[in-house]
C-alpha cells in the first residue's frame, strides 16, 4: 500500500479498508501485480468453479485476458465493490479516481476485475444488483478512458 490504511468493519460488506490520511485525485493506492502471479482467464475461472478460494478472493483482472492473484495478507484485498467508486483499477494499478476524506473507505468497480462469463457473476451487497465483469477490452477501453479522464485534470507536477 501507498498509503496509510486500516482494515476494519464495513458498512458495505464484512470488512473494508478505509484510508487514515486525504488521498488525492490520481494519488497511486497499490499495485496488484507485486508479488503476484499472473494466470490466465481460463484459469481464473476453473478457480472460481471449482470454489478455490485464494484465487477468487484475491484474483483481479490484469490486462486483456490475464489475472493476477495472490498476496492474500494485503489490506487492499478488502477493497469492496462500489457502483460508484473512489478508485480506479488500470492494468493492475490502483488510483484515486476522485479526492478521498481520511477514514473513508476505499472501493472499486468490480466489473473491471472479473471476468464477463455466467461463472463470476456476484452481487452487490448495498443494492443487491448483478455484477457482471466486462469483457477484457471493455475494461481496458473503459479503465484506459477514466484514467485519462483524471490525468488531463491534474497538472503537469502529478508524480502519483
């Protein structure tokens, strides 16, 4: 992690990670892929079929059809799923997607890291509506918008 955080209680669901300090638009959380290993979609989902639990807690959409898993003792894999979150997930790189208020807590869009198949299909705990992953190039044209979208506000002494 970037930044100082804090694993606890969620209001979302079960345990969530909440930031102990403001966080900028565009300031870098974490990075995935550290001490990761990358596996393929085909993998990812005999994982999720086959109920294999430290790939699918841990597992997130890399880049086209890759995966990255791992580091199950990393507070950002409390990172729950908000339709409306306040971080983006680029090519396994988390950032602010808007300024963040220490002690709230951290989201992500979870149909930018699963998979689009009938096989990962979960449930958003507040609304109780389908999340569905996109496809791999959904994600990417979809990530790779947002992403430029936070860079062209920032000015040109942004170091993440």
């Amino acid at each position: 992690m970037f930044i100082r955080s804090e694993v606890r209680s969620s209001t979302i669901f079960g345990k969530g990670l909440f930031t102990l300090e403001k966080v900028s638009l565009g300031k870098i959380i974490c990075f995935f892929p550290i001490g990761a290993e990358v596996i393929d979609e085909e993998r990812f989902l005999k994982a999720i079929q086959k109920d294999e639990q430290p790939i699918v807690r841990t597992a997130t959409r890399y880049a086209g059809r890759y995966y990255t898993h791992g580091n199950e003792t990393e507070p950002y894999t409390f990172i729950n799923h908000s339709f409306t979150p306040n971080l983006l997930c680029h090519c396994g790189i988390a950032l602010a997607d808007r300024d963040i208020s220490e002690g709230e807590e951290l989201t992500l869009d979870y149909r930018t890291l699963i998979d689009d198949s009938d096989i990962g299909v979960y449930r958003d705990a507040v609304t109780g509506k389908e999340i569905r992953g996109l496809s791999a190039r959904q994600t990417l044209l979809r990530t790779t918008r947002q992403l430029l979208g936070i860079l062209e506000k920032l000015g040109e002494d942004w170091e993440g």
